[in-house]
C-alpha cells in the first residue's frame, strides 16, 4: 500500500483534504516509515504553537488567521476533523517521535489572495480551480460530480494500490498546466522545505503530506540541487498590518460543502462513520440515519420504502461496478424510493455548492443526515485572543445569564448593557435578540428588551470577531468602519448604519461617519434612500440625549446637505403612474428639517 521512499530518502503523499482513504494511507506512511520528518501543507506561521493542536481537543476544529492593513482585510480557516490527513500526520508524526512542520506560506500571505478560489479555505480542493481535467475524468467514468467520481476510485476502492492510484490521478489533473502565481509561489516555499529536511534526515524518510494537486510541482522543485537547502523563513506581516492566528470550534456544518466555507468533501457526517465502520456500515449508518431524520420530521417512512432503497442502492452500486455501496449509491437509492414528485431541480449530490430555493423536503433532509451535527470543543488550556476574556468579563459583570432583560436607556447602568449587547449584536455573536427597542432617532421608545436565544458557536464566533480587536468596543468600530467603507457610494445601508453607530456608543467612529454621510448626502440621486439618511440624522439631532449625538454639528450638517439634495432632487422629479410613498417621507424628512432645524 505505502511507496518506497525515493533514493534520496523522501515519499511525497498527494492526498485529498478530508478524505478517509487518505487518512488511512498517511496513518500507514507513518507507523511503516517511522520517518525523521513528516512536513504537512498548513501555515508554518504556527510551527511555534504545533503543541496547542495536541492539547487533546474534541474534533472537528480549525486554524483561523486574520490579517488586517489599510489596503485589505483577510480572514482563512485551516479545518481539520478526525479523518484529515494533516490532521492524522500532524497526531501519528508527533507521537512517532518525528519532527512535525507545517511548511505552506501564512494564510495573510498574498499567494492565498491570488487563488481564483480565494482564501477563504486553505484545504479547498484545487479541481475547482482547474476543474477541465477533472471534467474529462467524470465524463470518462459517467459521473456526474468530482465528489462521485472520487468516491468510486478511491473511498470504495480496494486499498492496496492506493499510492499509485492517487499518483496516477493527480498527475492528470495537474496535466501541463501552469500552476496561478499564488500556487507557485506557495509551492516554492513549501518545495524549500522539504530540501532543508532532507539534507538534516541523516538517511532517514522524510513524510510531505499536501494537497495532490501540489505533489507533481514538489517533486521537481524539491530535488536534490534545485535550490539551497537552508530552513526557509517564515514571513513577517508588513509593519502597521494587524496578523494573527487561533484555534477555534468547528462544525460539520461548516465543513460541508452544502453549506459551509469552501471544503474539501461533503458529508462530513457520512465520512466519519466511513472512518470509523468501513464503507458498509457507513451506507448502512447512513440509510438509517436519512430514515430517523424524515421520520422526526414527520414525513412518513415505511419499513417497505427502506427496503426499496436497500434494494435499489445495492443495484446502483453493482451496476456501477463498486464493490462497496459510496454515498451517492445510498443517496440516489433513498431519492428513488422515497420521492414520486416531480423534482425541480437536479438532486444537490450532483454539483457542489449550497442547496437552493425549492429544493425537495425529503431531499432538504437527506443532505442535513449527511452532513451530521458534530461540534468541536477546545481544551481548557487553548490560547484564546483578549476579545474573548474581555467579552466574558463583562457579561458576567453586567448581564444576567439566561434570563430576559429590561433595560432603561435613561439610566446609565442599563445604557451600558445595552451598548455591550449592541455591539455583541453587530459582531455577529449569538446569545441575544433585541425583541423591543427604539428604531430610529425620533423614536419616543426609552427602553429595550432582549431574551436570551440559542448560543451555540458563540465561543467560535467570538475567537473570530478578535480579528478585529482586543476589546469589544474596537471590535465592534472596526466591523462598523468595514460596513461604511463597503457601502461606499451606495446610500441605502447608511440610515442603518448611523443608528448602530449611535446604539453601540461608538463615538471613535462618529466623526469618520459623519464626515463621510456629509459628503455622500450631496451625491444621492434618489429620494427613497436620501430620505432614510435624513429621517435618520434629524431624528438623532432632534431628540437624542441618550446616545450623546444630540445637536452635533457635523450630524448637522449631514442634516443641512440631505435638505438641500432632496429640494434639487424634487425640483427635476417627474410625476409616475402611482403613488411614491418612499419619496413623500423624503420630502416630509425635509419639512420638518425646514421646521425643526431652521437655522442649519
């Protein structure tokens, strides 16, 4: 099953990210060889912190690195779940005595920015950024996915020749094509690597484990005299770039390619009980996990439709010559005995991406089954970034667990929970849901209600949010900065956006928004969005003595420059066929500007 190492001592695994076959050869690689090094494709700025992944945490979790500078802001999840083969490298090579490195370029690095497929993964399957080979492949075996394809060569396949069935398959879809900038600076860099741990294996193996795709190139760009053999270094972040790496909890349902980030399989359930069974168990697990899903939801399943499906996946599997039944064998097995409605769509098993509008119920089910609900769960001992001590603190100080809450925004105690709940909300973090509140300025509204809701991936979303900041008001002047620079000449999100300003007590943020709405206001060319903008600012400078913008004057003059727009742009309005209630509030929004503000 394993290659023999190469005369100069190193066996390169092309392996695919998430792939229980691989896991399996990478785990063999390491228990045969007993190699000095095993060097895995992942961010080599984290060879410091290789100890925090071996802490003992409950799996599936990810490397997650955020970098931010005035030019770009980038954010990249390393997932890794039992079944990984970095991951199985990275456990089996610590524990075999060798030297562990990560050897890829840093997730901030432009290389990942120059990827058709962007860097929102870094264990993206490279056929979907040269899917012409992989095409031809499903073409020639009448497959209708990559996915199916793989699971037919490789997952159901016999393993003894699994090695060179894997050499031979990436060595056709990498073909002759010339790897983008950013592939071939990473495969550089990574290639230097592998050159330093031969030249200090003293004779002994030295284990690459990568994506396949990248094995070709390594090969001949790590051969013995293609460049120096010195420990390459690993790249700085520029001066005045904020960069940083964590663990964070992951999920089945973000691993999966029907509804997560970019990832390498579907089905992340399914595999794992591929993993952990074999594949007939796996089948069977699965068939009997769609079953208790469709019945929980209560669409009927009979005893006699289980059998149909057994029946047919058999037959499916047989007439497509696996010797074990593959996902897809199950799945087109359980679709064929279960709906007798006409489908408006393809079955999602047939392409990647998320399901859309109008998928099937029993179909919509089938892939939940699949994926499985699996969370992941750092060990108490893991680094957290200070967002996260800071954000803990001050709910434990400040807000009572599991209980609804009243707030006076009139008393300053309760302005301030309110301000911390805001600013969790606009961060993206679970736990909380405003039910009742002031929706704008004018709004005579003086108090709030918020319950408490489900918090599931709060510690997640919170590891997250401290790319943008150490404490929660930074982090939250950071995401409203992002918001108003992504509007930029688009008016309609600013109305939202002022008020948030105003609900998070943000006032760092102030001024740059005021400036950049006193600005914008003047080149809004219709009524509907001027008019929310201009509501939104009288109302805040009319009445506001809670958030602290009242008779501001840059918000002022945002109110003086939306009056004065929305006149010129009434004066060249042409009447329509029906009523433009939009544009009536704009005008009313201006009267009582006229009325109210007389001196702006």
């Amino acid at each position: 099953m394993m290659p023999p190492p190469a005369p100069d001592g190193v066996v390169f695994l092309g392996v695919r990210h998430h792939s229980p076959a691989c896991g399996r050869l990478v785990a063999d690689a390491v228990a045969t060889l007993r190699p000095a090094y095993v060097l895995v494709e992942g961010p080599a700025d984290m060879n410091g912190r290789l100890a925090e992944l071996l802490l003992g945490h409950r799996l599936p979790i990810a490397v997650f690195s955020h970098y931010r500078d005035d030019a770009r802001a980038v954010t990249s999840w390393t997932p890794l779940c039992d079944y990984s083969p970095e991951w199985i490298a990275l456990r089996d090579g610590h524990a075999a005595g060798a030297q562990v490195r990560f050897i890829d370029l840093p997730a901030w690095h432009p290389a990942f920015t120059e990827r058709a497929a962007g860097p929102a993964n870094r264990y993206a399957d490279a056929e979907a950024r040269y899917a012409e080979a992989t095409r031809r492949l499903c073409e020639h075996f009448a497959v209708d996915s990559a996915d199916a394809l793989w699971d037919g060569l490789f997952e159901a396949g016999a393993p003894g020749d699994l090695a060179a069935r894997l050499d031979a398959y990436f060595a056709l879809v990498r073909g002759d094509a010339e790897a983008d900038p950013g592939d071939r600076a990473r495969e550089e860099y990574m290639a230097s690597w592998v050159r330093a741990a031969r030249a200090r294996a003293g004779g002994r193996p030295v284990l690459v484990v990568t994506g396949g795709f990248h094995q070709p190139s390594l090969r001949a760009l790590a051969a013995p005299g293609e460049g120096p053999c010195d420990w390459p270094e690993v790249p700085d972040p520029p001066q005045g770039a904020l960069a940083g790496s964590f663990l964070v909890p992951y999920s089945f349902r973000k691993l999966d390619a029907f509804s997560g980030y970019q990832s390498g399989m579907p089905s992340p359930g399914y595999y794992q009980l591929l993993w952990e069974r074999g594949p007939q168990e796996a089948a069977q697990g699965l068939l009997r996990a769609v079953a208790g899903r469709l019945r929980s939801r209560r669409i009927p399943v009979s005893t006699a439709d289980l059998v149909a499906a057994r029946a047919m996946t058999r037959g499916l599997a047989l007439m497509r010559g696996h010797p074990h039944e593959t996902r897809v064998d199950v799945l087109d097995g359980l679709a064929a005995a279960l709906i007798s409605d006409d489908l408006e769509r393809p079955l999602p098993w047939t392409a990647r991406g998320a399901l859309g509008a109008g998928t099937h119920p029993v179909v919509v089910e089938m892939v939940a089954a699949c994926c499985g609900d699996a969370e992941g769960r750092l060990h108490p001992d893991t680094p957290l970034p200070p967002l996260v001590h800071d954000v803990t603190e001050r709910l434990a100080s400040l807000i009572p667990a599991g209980r609804p809450l009243k707030l006076d925004l009139t008393d300053a105690a309760d302005l301030s929970r309110s301000r911390l709940l805001h600013r969790l909300r606009v961060l993206g973090i679970p736990g909380f849901a405003r039910v009742k509140g002031p929706s704008d300025g004018a709004d005579p509204e003086f108090g709030e209600r918020w319950e408490p809701r489900p918090a599931h991936g709060r510690e997640a979303a919170l590891i997250e949010a401290g790319a943008h900041g150490a404490r929660l008001d930074e982090a939250a002047a950071v995401v409203l900065g992002e918001r108003l620079r992504a509007a930029g000449a688009d008016p309609g999100p600013l109305a939202g956006l002022l008020f948030d300003t105003a609900l998070c007590g943000v006032s760092a943020l102030c001024g740059e928004l005021l400036g950049a709405l006193e600005d914008q206001v003047r080149h809004i060319r219709e009524l509907a969005p001027l008019g929310e903008v201009l509501a939104a600012a009288l109302g805040l400078w009319r009445h506001d003595r809670i958030f602290g913008v009242g008779r501001d004057p840059l918000l002022g003059a945002v109110v003086a420059g939306a009056v004065e727009q929305a006149f010129r742009l009434a004066e060249g309005a042409h009447g329509g066929s029906g009523v433009d209630v939009a544009g009536l509030r704009a005008l009313a929004a201006a009267r009582d500007a006229l009325l109210h503000a007389p001196r702006l």
